[in-house]
C-alpha cells in the first residue's frame, strides 16, 4: 500500500510538473497569450474582456494557474485554433488510434520476442543464435519511416495485398464509443461485423508490421542478453549440479529471472514506441495523435500543441510508471520500500 | 572398487591462446562410507575439482582423464541423461558461495522442495504429494539446524543470513539422500557451535546412512577430527594422499608437513610467543606456473632434479609425488 502511495505521489507531481510548464507554453508561443490559451480568438473587446475575466487571465500568475489546472481537471482543455472543435473531443478520438497502434505492436514484440530472444540465448554463441542476432540487429536498424514507406511501396503498390491509409474502409459506418476500432466494431449494431473486421486488420497489418519490426528486434535482444547474463550466475550451475532437467531449469530458474531485468528496460522502450507510432501513423495517414500533433504544427494550432503534448506525455508517464510499479510488486529482491523512479 | 575413481584428470584453460593446466593429473578416490578431505590454499584448483566432477565446467575449459568413473561406470563418456539422472540421485554438490548459489527470485522452500526426486515424494494425487514433499523439506530443515522452518522456507535468498543459507544448501544437498556429498567449504564464517552442530550432523549421515563425503575445507582441526582420508593439493597437482593417521604422523611431502605444521592445534611442543613455521613465498598464479613439481620454488627441500614432474610413488594405500620426500631414512 505504502508503494502505492509512493507511485502516487510521484505521477501527480510529475504531471503538476508537466501542467506548469503546459501553461508556460501559453505566454512562451507566440501571439496572444488570452488565444493561445483558450483557442478562442475574441470577436470584439467586450467579448476578449469576458474571456479574460472568465480565464482570469487579469490576476497573478499563480492564480491564473491554479485556474487553469482546475479548467483541466474538469476537461475544460479549449479549443482548436483551426477546426474549432473542443480539444477533449479530438484528443479523445485521435489518442485512441495511438494507443491501439502501439498495444498491438508491442503485443506482437512480446509473442515474438521474447521466445524467439529467449531461445537465441539458450543456444548463444552458436549458428541459430549468431543468425537471429544479426537479423534482429538488421531489423533494428531501419529507421522506421524508411522502413513503412518500403511497407507501402511493396505491399500497397505492387502487391496490392493491404490498404494504403486509414483505419477502416469508409463502407464501414462505425459509430465512435470507445476509440479503439476493433473494440468499436464489435460493438456497432449496424454492420456485418466479420467483414469490418477483417478490413479493419487489413488496414491495420501494414502499420503495425513497420512498427513491431523495431520493438521486435530490440525486445529479442535484451532477452537474449538477459538470458545470458542468467545462465552465467552460479545458481543456475547449482541447479543442473542438482539434476534438474534442461526445461525445469528453464522455466523454475532461468526465465523468471531473465524477464525481471527486462521490464524496465520495456518501460523505456514505450517512449521511443509512441514516437515511432506517429512516424508511422502519419505515413499511413492513420488518425492518431502523431499526424494530429503534426497538423497542428503545420497551423500554428498552440492550443492543440499545448494539449497534445500534455496528453502524450501523461499516457507516456503513466505506462511507464505502472510497468515500474508492476516489476517492483513482483521482484522480490527489490525493496519494497525503495524510492519510486520515472 | 572404490565409489568414485579419478586418474590423470587435467584441466586446461584457454587464455588469449595458450593453455594453462589448471588441474595437472589429479588423482581422487573416495570409497564407499569414506570421509575424505580435500585440502589446499586458496587458488590450488579444490573448486575446480568439485565443477569437474559435477559436470559444471564452461565450455572454454578442457577436460581429459585418463579415468573418471562413478561405481565403474565412466562419467566422461555418460549419456547427459544419466549424468543429470545421476546428479539427482546419487551425487550432491554444496556449493563454496551458498548466496549466489540460490535462486534470487524463488523462496528457499520452493527450491528446497525442486530438489526432491520423485521416487522419494510419497502420495498418488498432487496434494498428498505436495504434503510428502513440504514435510520431507520440514524435517531436513530441522535436520541441519535450522529451528524457524516457517519463517524460513518463504524467505528468499537476499533475506537470510549466510550460516542459514549455508545450512541450507547442505538441506538442499542431502533431502535427495545422496551416496556421495560434495562439500565444498560448507562450514566457512559459521561460528564454532554452528560448526559443530553440522560437522556432527555429517559425521553422523556418514555414520548411519554410509554417506561417503569429500570434504573440502581450510579448518584442519575439523578435518583431523572428522575424516578418514585426506587428500593435499598444491597448485593443481595432488600432492600426498592417503589415511589421515598417516599423514599427520608422518607426512612424505615437504607440503603436507609445512601445510600441518602451519596449524598450532597440531603441535604440543609449541614454544610461547614463537613464530609459526610457514613456507615462504605465496602460491604461484596460474599464469607463472613452475614447471615440474610446482612447489619447486617454495619447497625446503627442493633440488635440481624438481624441475621434471615426480611420479605418484605408493606406499600401501599411502601415496605421494614428491622426489626426496621427508621420514624415508628411517624406512
């Protein structure tokens, strides 16, 4: 419980941290801090002196914070400079679409990688494992918009296996409840379900491919180093020196202890995951928060900026924070009181 | 025919291009229901041995043996099989670092009761032998001393004092009821009543179950008082073996001697305040090894003809290598 705490009170000063500096944003963008922070461009000065008393914008700076980070706590974000919309709204649409994104390669990562990384480590130092290290370390490599754009080119142009962009078919009416496009599907009432489905995972196998690639590759390697590491600890030679057999020591001593190093290193790997994600989703004009932020620069949009960022990073925090705390509840020769690290 | 037979074992370590003979034809033999000990400073290859004989060596060591066989069956030429089959049976190993030797990540029950071969879990269906084994784990718990079972057997390693995860290595070692107990320095940082209380212990398995035991150690008080046989290493060479009332009466190598006189308990006549007879020097590192008898250097008694390896010479079951070796005139 009182590691809860600590996670706690560690992801809400962070945020705090990341809220102070989304509202320095306000005045450190250019033009009107009054636009910047609403997204509202006041159509005449009774209208702009409202608007400034309702942000309370006339006040110190303390308080005009403090205003603000009630405003957002109760999903008051503004509005976009360009569509207009409610920013809530278009946040809620496009983070989804990330998130799926990510999940699903990072998913594929797992299921691959860590058999794949964990039998290249049991067998190091021989021709199976040289092959998979240097496919891996190939598959590394590719800097990830190269890589989907190849994706495009091969699998979209020539072969005209998969769907250039988008998520679904526009046939498909899917009403928007929870963001995510499977779920989404099935829960339509509308459509036949099995054939939205499998465009929907036509539309989504490019995208994820280019992105698992890379997750993949870094997730084989850090097993296989992390299974070598183990294999060379004295207790793994106590526990053959026992007679266990090849797969009791594998599973009772060798994994366990192998996979305890790499979830944190997984934590990390969530960072540069969403980064790809939006390199990704804006090639294959995915609707998710990368091309949304991205558009957003391209206009100027400082409101959406401001709140995308905050957004991102939040989702971002709050992932790694909870793999941390889950590998601190179930790592026993971790104290359980030691400090909590973002 | 004795339980487990070593001839000529070398092992050669590759390092940046040569080879370097860790272990230089050691012979080993340890009859059934013998205690034999093991002695020799620290870096003379005792570890090694017991890595040997338990099949732990990485791959970059070589190992070759002109005989290394358990009950007449090889062991260099044993199906892995066997060899892990035998490991769970027969042979049961303590290692020298009891807290690297156990699983951080496991409680010290769950690797205890792994440990338990099959054919001693009593029970048809997975509670009863669930039981079977969590009371066989209880009472070798309390076998080699140590009295909160409760507390101890959901502790993890990182948790324990270093006398209790000693002790329970050797819980982990003799809840299979071996033939053969490797100890390598089991009672090393235990406090004298510790020592005690566990020396007994082995020395009565030994007793009543006929558990033979190669017992590796420094404390020579405990290994005179406990074992039949010894064995002295120097640098990797087996340099004197034989009975343990032999060898301390009248010991045939310059070694051994020094290596028993080094121990006060052993000399009544000890004058106040008097130096301890050492041998000079330290010994060599592996990398500047002498050739010939590698005590040469060190050795009182040495002369030119040390320079060319000395023959094991026998004397009934009394052996040694050495080529003027001590107490002959009076044969």
């Amino acid at each position: 419980m009182r590691i809860l705490g600590r996670f706690g009170i560690l992801f809400s000063l962070t945020l705090l941290v990341l809220a102070i500096f989304s509202f320095a944003l306000a005045y450190l963008f250019p033009g009107d801090v009054l636009t910047n922070l609403t997204g509202i461009i006041p159509q005449n000065d009774a209208h702009r002196e409202l608007l400034i008393q309702k942000h309370r914008l006339d006040e110190a700076y303390f308080f005009q914070f403090v205003h603000y980070l009630s405003e957002m706590l109760q999903g008051n974000w503004g509005y976009s400079f360009v569509s207009g919309l409610s920013l809530k709204e278009e946040i809620g649409l496009a983070l989804p679409a990330t998130i799926e994104l990510a999940f699903y390669a990072m998913f594929i990562a797992i299921v691959i990688g860590l058999p794949v990384g964990c039998y290249a480590g049991l067998k190091s130092y021989t021709a199976a494992d040289y092959s998979i290290n240097s496919v891996s370390m190939v598959g590394y490599s590719f800097p990830v918009f190269w890589l989907a754009l190849l994706f495009i080119l091969l699998f979209s142009l020539e072969l005209n296996i998969a769907p250039l962009s988008g998520r679904i078919s526009l046939l498909f009416d899917v009403p928007d409840k929870t963001g995510f496009i499977l779920i989404d599907i099935l829960l339509a009432d509308n459509i036949d379900t099995s054939l939205a489905l499998r465009d929907a995972f036509h539309h989504l196998l490019l995208p994820t491919l280019a992105l698992s690639v890379i997750s993949t590759a870094s997730m084989i390697r850090m097993t296989r180093r992390s299974v070598i590491d183990v294999l060379n600890r004295p207790y793994i030679t106590a526990a053959r020196s026992r007679g266990l057999s090849r797969w009791q020591t594998f599973s009772r001593h060798i994994l366990r202890n192998a996979l305890l190093p790499v979830l944190p290193l997984l934590a990390i790997q969530i960072t540069s995951l969403i980064t790809n994600a939006m390199i990704v989703e804006t090639l294959f004009s995915w609707p998710g928060i990368g091309s949304w932020l991205i558009q957003a620069i391209y206009q100027r949009d400082y409101p959406a900026l401001r709140v995308g960022m905050l957004a991102v990073a939040t989702v971002v925090i709050m992932l790694t924070i909870t793999i941390d705390l889950f590998n601190r509840l179930i790592d026993p020769s971790r104290d359980k009181y030691e400090r909590a690290t973002v | 025919m004795p339980m487990l037979d070593i001839k000529n074992l070398t092992l050669e370590i590759e390092t940046a291009g040569t080879r370097v003979k860790a272990l230089d034809k050691v012979n080993l033999t340890i009859n059934s229901g013998e205690i034999r000990a093991l002695v020799g400073e620290s870096g003379s290859g005792k570890s090694l041995i017991v890595s040997a004989i338990s099949g732990a060596l990485p791959q970059k060591f070589h190992l070759t043996a002109d005989r290394m066989s358990w009950k007449g069956k090889s062991l260099l030429s044993m199906p892995t099989e066997e060899r892990r089959q035998l490991m769970r049976r027969d042979i049961a190993v303590v290692f020298q670092n009891p807290g690297s030797a156990l699983d951080p990540s496991a409680t010290l029950g769950e690797q205890l009761e792994e440990s338990i071969p099959d054919e001693l879990v009593e029970g048809k269906w997975f509670w009863q032998r669930r039981q079977s084994r969590r009371k066989s784990a209880i009472s070798t718990v309390h076998k080699v001393g140590i009295k909160h079972h409760r507390h101890y057997l959901s502790a993890y390693p990182h948790q324990i004092p270093t006398d209790i995860s000693q002790k329970f290595m050797l819980a982990m070692a003799l809840i299979s009821q071996p033939k053969l107990l490797i100890a390598d320095d089991p009672t090393r940082g235990m406090e004298t009543t510790t020592k005690t209380q566990v020396l007994k212990l082995l020395t009565r398995l030994n007793q009543t179950k006929s558990l033979s035991i190669l017992f590796i150690s420094h404390d020579l008080l405990a290994i005179s008082s406990m074992c039949h046989s010894m064995t002295v290493l120097y640098c990797g060479q087996t340099v004197e073996s034989g009975r343990m009332k032999m060898l301390r009466k009248r010991p045939l190598h310059p070694y051994t001697k020094a290596l028993l006189d080094s121990a006060p308990s052993f000399q009544n006549d000890l004058p106040p305040k008097s130096l301890l007879p050492t041998l000079d020097g330290t010994i060599p590192s592996l990398k500047h090894v002498p050739i010939g008898c590698r005590l040469g250097p060190r050795c009182p008694r040495a002369q030119r003809d040390c320079v060319i390896t000395p023959a094991v010479r026998r004397i009934h079951d009394h052996t040694y290598s050495c080529h003027f070796p001590l107490h002959m005139e009076k044969l």
